[in-house]
C-alpha cells in the first residue's frame, strides 16, 4: 500500500511539475506571437525583453499601472499591445516574463 501511495504522489507532483512549464512556454508563446515585435529590439523606446534595469522603473509603478498601460495603450504601444485576445492575467504573466532576467 505505501509503494502505491507513493507512486501515486510521484505522478501528481510529476504532473504539477510539468503543468507549470507548459505554463511557462504557454507564456513564451504569447510573448513570440504579440510582443516580440517591439520588445526583442527596443522599438519606440519599448523595453527591450530580460532588460532588467529597464524595466525596473516600470516596475517600480506596480502592476496594476503597467496592465493598465498595457490595456489602455502608451505612447507608441496601442491599447492591449499586440495582443487583442489576451486577459490581464495573460498581460501579467507576460510582463513578469519580459521584465524577468533571461531564463
């Protein structure tokens, strides 16, 4: 009984493992279909992906005034970004992704 139960508590962790880097590249997949076009180089002063210092000041405003930005549009980036079909927990974990050092 113990080794089934423990086999049983292998797979479900196993699972959460796996579940959260499907959740990542989920996140990855996003960001190369929408934000990418702006963010890999830094077009119209937008800041550049894993560019830590660049988004720190962002950042320093909190998440609620970046996914505001983000759905209301700032200077060069249109309201949503790129990204019409995105939820703001979808923004959200696409800009802790951007704002995160490279993986």
């Amino acid at each position: 009984m113990k080794k089934m139960t423990l086999s049983a508590l292998c797979m479900v962790v196993g699972s959460l493992v796996a579940s959260g880097q499907v959740m990542a590249d989920a996140v990855e997949d996003k960001y190369k279909q929408a934000c990418h076009i702006c963010h890999d180089t830094g077009v119209a002063n937008a800041p550049k992906v894993h560019d830590v210092e660049a988004w720190k000041p962002r950042l320093d405003k909190g998440m609620d005034a970046l996914l505001g930005s983000v759905k209301n549009g700032l200077n060069a980036m249109p309201p949503g970004g790129m990204c019409s079909g995105c939820s703001d927990d979808d923004y959200k974990a696409l800009i802790q992704y951007m704002s995160s050092p490279k993986p």
